[in-house]
C-alpha cells in the first residue's frame, strides 16, 4: 500500500472511530506512518480526505449495486442490487459507518455530494425506468431511492447492532418488505 492509501485508510479509520473534529493530522501521520508533511503533499487539508474517501465510496456504490444482475425481471433486478448494497456494506463496516455518521451534510457539502452523481447513472436510471415502466410507484425519484437506501440500512443495523440475525428467512423478508414500499400498486 503507498502513503497516500496508508492516508486515506487511516483517516477512515479514525474518523469512524472518534469522528471528524477529534482526529487531528497529527494523529493521522503518527498511525499512517508518514510525515505529517507527507499529508499535505496529497492533500491540502483533512477535509480533502474526507471528500476523497466519500468519493472512493460512492464510486464503489455504483459498481456494487448494479454487478451480476439478473437478466429478467425487474422485481429480481430490484432485489439483487438490495443484496448487493446490503452485503457491501456487512463486508466493509468502516464504509457503512463513514456513510451514515461522517458521509453526510454538514461535513460533506452539497457540491461534493452532487459530484457523486456521475457514478450512480445506471443506478438512477434503472429506477426512473422502473417509474416510467410502472413496475415502482409514480413517486419523486429521490423518494423512492431513499425508500430503498433506508431499509438496507436498516437491516444493516439490526445485523451489527446483533438485533436479528439478517440471514436466511430475515434477509428475505426485509428484501420483500423493502419491495413492497416502493413496487407499484396496480
């Protein structure tokens, strides 16, 4: 691993652990092994790491959501990319929980957030061309993906929380849950 990674995992390690304002450069030099001066060569300030990591996420978002659909069905399309995220996120908690507690406004700003985009057009446009083919209900596309965002969420935490054990029957249930927010009610 080069310094700049060594950088980028610490500080994502330790903003999830203590958060932004108690982890200072220091800190994040001393536990990556590098020159506090070394930092500031990749970076010009920790905020650029922060939007760094929050951008290497998303990035990893759009990829993960969309591999090894399935070819028919969009119901069974829809449940793969829930599974998908889901599982993304049990298999990499320091992104999860950078999401959810760092990964959101005030700290990352709307115009960083906005530059994200790019990565989820697949994303997007699978949901708008569920709205527009009436297999999701005719709501605001924002309102429909954050529906299906928060219920993998939501399993996510009832998983590390260790509330329910979101295998087998659980995991199959909250995905049928989650489609029946967003499926159309014809």
């Amino acid at each position: 691993m080069d310094k700049k990674q060594r950088i980028i995992i610490t500080m994502l390690e330790l903003v999830v652990k203590q958060g932004v304002h108690a982890t200072p450069m220091s800190q994040v030099a001393r536990e990556a092994n590098v020159a506090v001066g070394t930092i500031y060569h990749y970076f010009e300030n920790k905020n650029q790491i922060i939007e760094e990591i929050y951008n290497m996420i998303y990035q990893d978002y759009g990829v993960v959501l969309m591999a090894n659909l399935p070819n028919e069905g969009f119901q069974k399309q829809y449940e793969a990319m829930w599974l998908n995220l889901y599982n993304y996120f049990i298999g990499n908690p320091l992104a999860f929980q950078f999401v959810e507690f760092i990964g959101v406004p005030p700290i990352i700003s709307k115009e960083v957030m906005d530059k994200t985009v790019v990565h989820f057009s697949s994303v997007r446009d699978f949901f708008l061309n569920g709205i527009k083919d009436k297999h999701l209900r005719d709501a605001p596309l924002r309102l429909v993906l954050q529906y299906a965002y928060g219920n993998v969420v939501s399993a996510v935490w009832l998983k590390t929380k260790g509330e329910l054990d979101m295998e087998g029957d659980d995991l199959k249930t909250a995905i049928a849950m989650s489609w029946d927010c967003i499926k159309n009610q014809r």
